[in-house]
C-alpha cells in the first residue's frame, strides 16, 4: 500500500482510547451487532474498494456544495486545497479499515486519535494547517445519514441480491453509528459519555 | 386524546431551544432533508398510528433485555414499573408526533425539555422518581439504529409497496437523528455544539 500522509492507524505513540474493549461490547449490542454483520463488511468491503474514489468523488461534492460545512476545511470561508486533498486520502484509507479491519484495542485507539483530529484537541495539527478550529459536534452526528444512505448504491453495483445489499448497508449502518460514537468523545461533559 | 401524564408538548412554561430555526435549517440540509421527507412521514404516521403498541412492546422488550439499558429505569438494578409504564405512555405519544407535528419553534421547545429530560438536568424530576441520575451519552447515539432498524417491518405492514416503505424509512432515519442532535445538546462542552 502507498504510504498516506498523516495516517497514524497502529503506531505506538497513539494514546489509548478512553473507551474500553467492555465498553465497546455493550455498544455492540446496543446497536443490535451480531457477527454477520462483521462477515457483511468484509463483503462491503470487497466490493466498494475499487470504487473508494467514486465515493469520495460523491462526498466532496456533498461537503464543497454547503458553505456550512466547507468552512471546517479553510478560513474565512475560503477553502484549503492541499487540507482537503491530504484528508481524502486518509479518508479513502478509512473506507477500507471500517469493513476490514477487526475492532480491536487498535481500532479503538485510532478511532480516538481521529476523535480528536475533528475536535479543537487536535484538528489541523496532522497536516499543519490554518483553519476553523472545531468542527461542531452536530454535524459529526448529523453525518451519520449521508455516510450511510449514500453508500447504498455502490453496494449495489456489482450484482449482488437485494437481500445482500440489504445486509451489508445494515451493517456498515451500525459500524458509522459505533465510529461516529467513538469520535464524539471529546465534545461530551466529564463523566456524562 | 386522553391525556398523558407529564407530556408538555406546547405548554408554555417550557425553556426555548438553544437551538435555533436556522441552526434546524443547516442541520437538515446536512441529513439530505427534503419536502418528499415530510409527506413521507405523515404517511408513516397513517401507517404506524394502530401500531404503536407493538412497536413498545418491542421497544421494551429490547430495552428489558439489556441490563445495561434497563438500569436507567429504576436504581441498584431494580427497575421502576411505574416509571417504566408512565414513560411508556409518551413515548407512544412521540412515535405520533415525530411523524405528524411540524418541526417549527414548539417542536425544538419540546425536543430540548425531552432533553433534559434524558440528561441529569431534569432526568426522574417528571415522574418524581428516584432512578439512575443520568443516562450515559453514548446510549442516546446508539439508539438511533435500533429506534431505525426495527421501524422497517411495521412500516411494510399495510400492503405499501417496497419503493413506498423505502422513502418512509428513509425520512424517519433523517427524523430520528435530527432529534437525536436535539436531544444530546445539554452533554456538550459549551461552545463545541
Ligand atoms: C460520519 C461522520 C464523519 C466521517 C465518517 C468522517 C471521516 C473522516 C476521516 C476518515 C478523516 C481522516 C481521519 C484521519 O486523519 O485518519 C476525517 C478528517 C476530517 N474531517 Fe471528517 N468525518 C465525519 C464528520 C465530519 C464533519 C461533520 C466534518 C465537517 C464538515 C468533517 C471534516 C473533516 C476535517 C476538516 C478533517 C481533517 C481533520 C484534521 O485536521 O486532521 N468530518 N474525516
Ligand atoms: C433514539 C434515542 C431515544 C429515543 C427516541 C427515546 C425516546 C424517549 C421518549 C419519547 C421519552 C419520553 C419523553 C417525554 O417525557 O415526553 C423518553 C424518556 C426516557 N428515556 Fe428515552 N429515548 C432514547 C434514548 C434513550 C436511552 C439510550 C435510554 C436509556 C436506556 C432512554 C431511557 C429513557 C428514560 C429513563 C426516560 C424517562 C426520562 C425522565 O425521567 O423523564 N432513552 N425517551
């Protein structure tokens, strides 16, 4: 794999994650995880790693059409170019860990470590940028619909049954809600996550 | 409409929303929102209005199930019948007006009572019970996905077709989240909302 600028999964110097692998479990079953769901994003991810920049394509035309959420990407409304093309890369990356990689102490770290990127603990340090330095806690949560409904169609592209597309955007469903959980850490009162 | 005990819905001695119509404005557009959305829920309405009561049973049957839930309705792992039962009785009132009401002034008044209400800043006070103070941040995401997923099977019940049930999903998913970011407001570091 291409060496992606800034993506940091299983270093050692990452802090652990606030969350524990416990804590984690009871998220699972909060979401009505169950291990097909586990086995259903191997399979998204089979079949939308070849398409990660058609997604990505869709995404920043979503994110670059709306100067409300554009403006988390520069100053003074005016756009970052080389931000916005540094955390694409990292962004396509993810699309693969979230249907491959296994949600382990690893990936509960780096989920931590992105939690931050997108707070004020840490947003713009990765690629040493000037820009807005907090994203608003409601947009993280509000993402969970475009992340999800639009990811729909791509499962759909390479044949499989309904019942199958059905099951693995169920799937990658949970698995947004679980990261975007992990990623709002920092935005919660002491004691109240 | 038999009257339902704590439900304030309009009353006037509610605290206004920290979230104003244009902040709604924004939001909405980021969950894809659009006018079909909202005639696609008053026809969900139509169609789940006899149902509600399945639908709580359900509801509590997952929510009874997990002691990691249950324990918000009651204190050292016993749970309150009556406030279980009391709080059963608004919900059945929210699966109505999630669908049905217009989401102007009054709906964001009520969202943010609701709240509080979830939050340790009025959590038990409605009821006048002695509960769990708080419920935990993480749980009010995660529900999204179950107050989502499981809608789907009472939605196809009347015969609507596939394409119908689809769009009515749909716009609960975008209604259940936009309430959602109404509801997580009072456990957000001020200023990061
Ligand atoms: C479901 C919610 C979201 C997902 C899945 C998502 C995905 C990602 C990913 C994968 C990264 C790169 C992480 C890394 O460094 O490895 C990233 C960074 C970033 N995202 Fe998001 N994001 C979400 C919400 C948002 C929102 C609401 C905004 C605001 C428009 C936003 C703006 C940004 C920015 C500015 C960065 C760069 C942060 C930095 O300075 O390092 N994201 N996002
Ligand atoms: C999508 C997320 C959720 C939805 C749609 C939902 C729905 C509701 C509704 C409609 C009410 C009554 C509101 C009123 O007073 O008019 C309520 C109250 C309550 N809910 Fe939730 N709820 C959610 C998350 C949770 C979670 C995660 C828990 C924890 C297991 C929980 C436990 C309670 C409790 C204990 C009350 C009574 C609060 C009080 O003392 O007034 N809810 N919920």
């Amino acid at each position: 794999m291409e060496h992606i600028k800034g993506y940091d999964y299983g270093k050692s110097g990452l802090e652990s994650s606030p969350i524990s692998m416990e804590d984690l479990s009871l998220l699972k079953q909060t979401v009505l995880w169950s291990e097909e769901d586990q086995a259903n994003l191997q399979k998204a991810g089979e079949i939308l790693k070849d398409q990660v920049n058609d997604i990505l394509d869709l995404r920043y035309g979503f994110v670059g059409g709306h100067a409300h959420l554009v403006r988390y990407f520069g100053k003074n409304d005016n756009p970052n170019m080389e931000y916005l093309s540094a955390v694409r890369a990292r962004f396509g990356q993810w699309i693969l860990d979230i249907c491959q990689k296994p949600y382990d102490q690893s990936w509960l770290d780096y989920q931590h470590e992105i939690a931050k990127r997108h707070h004020k603990s840490k947003k713009n340090q990765t690629d040493g940028v000037d820009a807005v330095p907090n994203i608003h806690y409601r947009y993280m949560v509000a993402f969970i619909v475009p992340i999800t409904m639009t990811i729909k169609s791509f499962l759909a592209k390479k044949g499989n049954s309904q019942e199958e597309v059905e099951n693995m955007y169920n799937a990658w469903f949970k698995a947004v809600t679980l990261t975007v959980i992990t990623w709002t850490y920092p935005y919660i009162n002491e004691g109240e996550f």
